[in-house]
C-alpha cells in the first residue's frame, strides 16, 4: 500500500465532495450516494475508513438536523427531492492517516449549486455563510496557546450571538486527529489541552436555528505553522 501524508488523505475527501457535487442528482436514494462515495474514496488511494467504518455519513432534508453516533448511524433509503438540502461527511483512511471533511450541499431546480452566492432558498444559504463566518472567526482567534475548552465556549458563545444553536450531540466542535478513533481529545468544555499540542484538529460546527428542521456542518482539518493556522 501506498502511504500518504495527512494532505494527500485530506484531498480524497474533498476531492470525493467535489465528485458527488457533479453526480447528485434529484431521485437519487442515500445509500447509492454513500455508496458512490465510499468507491470513489478507494478508488482514490483510500484503504478503509476510519470512523466506525462508515466512509460517507448522508442525510438530506430535515436530516440534517440529526446528530447522531457513528455507531449508531443507518443510511436512509430517502430519495434527492429537486430541491433539497444534503450533508455528507468523509472519513477516508489510508494505513492509519486519516482525512476528515464534510460540506453540506444545496440542490436547487434539480442541480447542487456550485457557490453559495447562488443559492435561492434564504434559510440555507444564510445557514452556509454562517458556517463560514464560524471558519473565519475560528481561524481568527485560535493560537497554540489556546485550549480547546477557551476555543468551544467562545465560538459557542459567538453561535448563539448570531442566532444558531449547536447540535452536535456531544455538544463539541471538533477533535483532534490522532491514529486511533479513541484518542481523539475534543473541543469541549473541561479539556485544558491547548490546541498546540496537537499536530492536527478538525473544526465541524454542527448547526441550526431554532424552530428549524434543517442543519448545517463544515469540517476542515487546521493546524499551526509557528503562530499561524492554516487549513489542510
């Protein structure tokens, strides 16, 4: 086998999302979309998957809204309405590198739109422009020295000053990438570790606003150069 660095794992993924970009298509079920997905990330280098060996977790419609456990996860039979809203979430593995991306997809007039500017329907595409607020205010105010219980109460804080609920079951907004699933540390409150300490840690706020049935997540991997955070 191959090995790859936590980059070249991290390009399968998003290069997985951009493939299922151009594929989806109204009347298309869940499972085919995980299943697509899964084939196109072996057939990309990926070796396994590393999160409960499930490569794609997919949810469309009110769906996306749900949080739940890997462990826990069914893919359901639903069918790509023309217009929909669709979450996929990649964990592609190569030896024991992971790769760790999700997007959450809009399908307008029987088509994903490509950028969000686009969009039509108003409750989505402010629901995706408040996940890359979150990416940009993330970006902003992490440092080395930061832990991860200062970053999850203050961009929780700033979820709620923008009208958002976080929906991750667990509550966190991350974790750390490490070689086996059960040594991941998280952003949540009481971990004092401070983001330097890690190599590598995703940010995947999970969001919705009250009273609504959609959710919205982005996932990137983020590390330090020195003092300054770059994305994966």
């Amino acid at each position: 086998m191959v090995q790859m660095n936590y980059s070249q794992v991290q390009k399968i993924a998003k290069d997985t999302i951009a493939y299922a970009m151009a594929e989806i298509k109204p009347g298309m079920n869940l499972q085919d979309i995980r299943r697509r997905c899964e084939e196109k990330m072996l057939s990309l280098g990926a070796s396994s998957f590393w999160y409960w060996d499930v490569g794609a977790f997919v949810f469309s419609g009110d769906e996306t809204a749900k949080s739940v456990s890997g462990r826990e996860y069914k893919t359901s039979d639903r069918l790509i309405a023309d217009n929909d809203i669709i979450t996929i979430d990649l964990s592609p593995q190569v030896g024991d590198t992971w790769g760790d991306f999700a997007r959450t997809l809009i399908v307008e007039n029987g088509s994903v739109v490509q950028n969000c500017s686009d969009i039509q329907n108003t409750e989505w595409k402010a629901g995706l422009l408040m996940e890359e607020k979150l990416h940009a205010e993330m970006q902003r105010i992490a440092s080395p020295q930061m832990s991860f219980e200062e970053l999850y109460y203050s961009m929780n804080d700033f979820i709620r000053s923008n009208g958002y609920i976080n929906l991750d079951f667990l509550g966190n907004l991350g974790h750390s990438i490490v070689r086996n699933k059960d040594d991941r540390i998280y952003i949540e409150k009481g971990n004092h570790a401070k983001l330097g300490d890690v190599s590598y840690f995703t940010f995947e706020p999970h969001i919705s606003t009250a009273g609504s049935v959609f959710g919205y997540k982005r996932e990137n991997i983020y590390y330090f150069e020195g003092t300054t955070i770059r994305e994966l």
